[in-house]
C-alpha cells in the first residue's frame, strides 16, 4: 500500500485558495514522485476570512441569505453546511468590509449575525462554527441577542435599538424571548485573540480605531459597553468580562457567551475538528502545509503551528510548510516542531511573480522539495 501524504495547506491571502494551493502541492509531489503516494486533500483555515470558502471548496453545501449588514442596509451573505454543522463568518453580515466608505461606529450592529445563526438553526444546524474576524461593529453582540430574540429597554421600558447609540440609554435586559434553539445548539466562537471586554486593552480601545472611531467614539463606546456589561452579569449572573476574547469582533463573543451558552476557542482547532484532520495525520507518513507567509507568528493560532502541533500530537508526522515567504529567524523554532520550511520567493525578494502565478510556484516548490528526498515509506 503507497504511503499516505495529508496535504492540508491555508490560503495563500491574495493569491490562491487553500484548494488551489493544495491541489499544486499534490502536482508538485506527482511531478517529484509519480504516483508512488496517496494523496489525502484537507483544505485548512484559521477560522478568519476565507473560513467558509474553504469549506465550500472541500464540498460543503451554500446557504446564502439576505441579512442586515453593520448599518442596516441589505446584504446576501453565504455560509457553508456540512451535515449537522453550519460554518458562518460575521463577517458576511456585519464586516467593516460590506461597508466600504461607509464607516458609523456608534451605529453599526451586529444583527446581521444573529440572523445568520437564527437561519442556520431553522436548517436544522446541531452545532454551529462562527468564525468573528474582519468586524465593523462595538455593540457587545447587542445586535445578534437582539435578532435571537433578546430584548434591550429604557428605563421607562421602551424597546431600544440594539446599536451602541441607543445603547446609552440601556436600563435593562428581558432574555426571556431568546429563540430556545439555542439552549440545543452547540455555539462555538472562532477566536484567536484574547483581549478582555473592557479597559486599556478591550473592544474599543485596541479595535474601535480600525472601524472609524475616533478618541470620543472610543470612549463613548467603551461607556456603552461597560453598561451593558453591568447590566448583563446581573440579569445572566455571569461574568465574563475578562474572559481571554471577550474583546474581540466588538465583544460579540462576550455576547453569546454570556447569553447564548457559547464557546470561545482557537479558530484552527475548530476547523481542524470539523475537517477530521487529527484522524487524516494518524497514520501518515508526512503532512505538506502551507500559508502566504510563514514567520514567528505560525506557531500561534494559524495553520502551520497548528499542524505542527497536532502531527506531533499524532504520532510524530514529520510536517513541510511551504510559505510564499519564510522568515528566517523563524526556521530554528519551527525546525524543533518538526516543521521543514521551504519559500516561494527568498525573504525581502519581490514577490510579486509568486503572488501572481502562485498555484505555479507552490508546485515547483513542491517538486523541488519532493526531488531530494525518496518517496516516504
């Protein structure tokens, strides 16, 4: 029986999908090796953008909606089906991206999102992969509660819009309208930051600016969320405000933990379970990855340390990553997690050819790896 290569590479951003680059580095080994192997094809993702995409290409099925974007206005977003789970990005609804020009902090809402999860659960989804990068929104996942049925009011009881302008005046939360769906689902939150709600370090300090906040948006906001924080760890009795990601997409995985019984987790691990990779690498002989750019910061949350990690995890399967670049400071760490790096274009060099014609690099990178090594046994 030929020797199995799991070939589970990311995207290279800008260049390829993880389907392409994989599809060139099993061309790539042919080329090298014939058909002395097995290939086994696992497209990988970090739970950010290009998330569903990548599970659409390994033969999930579309689902496409029309939701709220940030701001209100209409907007079709996709996600990805695969049995009993749903694979969403709340970036297809309430993205800084979907806005363009547009940019209205203290108004953006991430309602889109929760209609994306109400829909997903009305198909039937047991569990529920919500990767939250790329975010234009500070509204505590306010938005989302809101679409799920949660309630936000005035002192006097009138129903506020779920939007940090009207937020100001939040006296109270009613969480009994929340679609009971939820209590059945399984929630979990692709994140790969570890920011707290609040304070020097949360939601809209550190990521307010990157959605058009200025120094009083900031502080207006980090006052609404802090608000609504009060209120909620006294209706839900718990508190999560320092809760390691709690911050991140605007404290929208604060949100639905807090509300929603939802998991907060790395977004590799969470693609890696859904994808079955742990199984796929028992038994290997190697495992062939890959992403734009390998660097100090592989080994923490993206694919390649991800892979590294669970090979070793798995019986030790020696692992190559090919990067469109690889930092050189970072080879010595990569090399003691049995990680071989091999680069597209050298550090610093141009790498303008390869991000145009990257499915063609990846394969010769591939072969002129493969060509100096046997076929694995």
């Amino acid at each position: 029986m030929p020797a199995r290569v799991v070939v589970a590479p990311d995207k290279f951003k800008g260049s390829c999908t993880a389907r392409e680059a994989a599809e060139a580095i099993v061309a790539g080994l042919r080329d090298a090796w014939g058909e002395g192997f097995a290939a086994d094809v696992v497209p990988m993702a970090d739970g950010g953008d290009g998330t569903v995409a990548t599970f659409l290409e390994s033969g999930a099925t579309p689902r496409s909606v029309v939701v709220r974007d940030a701001l209100g206005a209409p907007v079709t977003a996709t996600y990805a089906r695969m049995g009993g789970t749903a694979i969403l990005e709340m970036a297809a609804a309430s993205g800084l991206a979907q806005l363009g020009t547009r940019r209205a902090p203290r108004s953006a809402s991430t309602y889109g999102t929760g209609q994306l999860i109400a829909d997903a659960m009305a198909g039937g989804a047991e569990r529920i992969v919500l990767g939250i990068g790329g975010s234009a929104t500070t509204d505590g996942g306010a938005g989302a509660l809101a679409a799920l049925g949660m309630r936000f009011l005035d002192a006097s009881g009138a129903l506020l819009e779920p939007a940090p302008a009207a937020l100001a005046a939040l006296a109270s939360v009613d969480a009994a309208g929340l679609d009971p769906r939820l209590a059945r689902v399984r929630l979990e939150i692709a994140c790969d930051v570890e920011n707290p709600l609040l304070g020097p370090a949360g939601a809209a300090a550190v990521y307010g600016p990157q959605k058009g906040a200025d120094a009083a948006d900031v502080a207006f906001l980090e006052s609404v969320l802090a608000r609504l924080a009060g209120i909620a760890v006294a209706a839900s009795g718990h508190d999560l405000r320092a809760l390691p990601g709690a911050g991140a997409a605007g404290g929208l995985g604060w949100g639905l933990a807090t509300f929603a019984g939802a998991r907060l987790a790395r977004g590799f691990d969470l693609v890696a379970m859904t994808q079955g990779l742990a199984a796929k690498l028992a038994g290997a002989a190697l495992c062939v990855t890959g992403e734009g750019r390998v660097d100090g910061q592989s080994l923490h949350g993206k694919v390649v340390g991800g892979i590294a990690a669970l090979a070793r995890a798995t019986g030790a399967v020696p692992v190559v990553a090919i990067g469109g670049s690889v930092d050189p400071r970072a080879v010595p760490e990569l090399g003691a997690w049995g990680v071989d790096c091999v680069a597209l274009v050298a550090d610093g060099a141009d790498p303008g050819p390869a991000m145009r014609a990257a499915p063609a690099f990846i394969r010769a990178a591939a072969a002129d790896w493969a060509r100096l090594r046997p076929v694995p046994a």
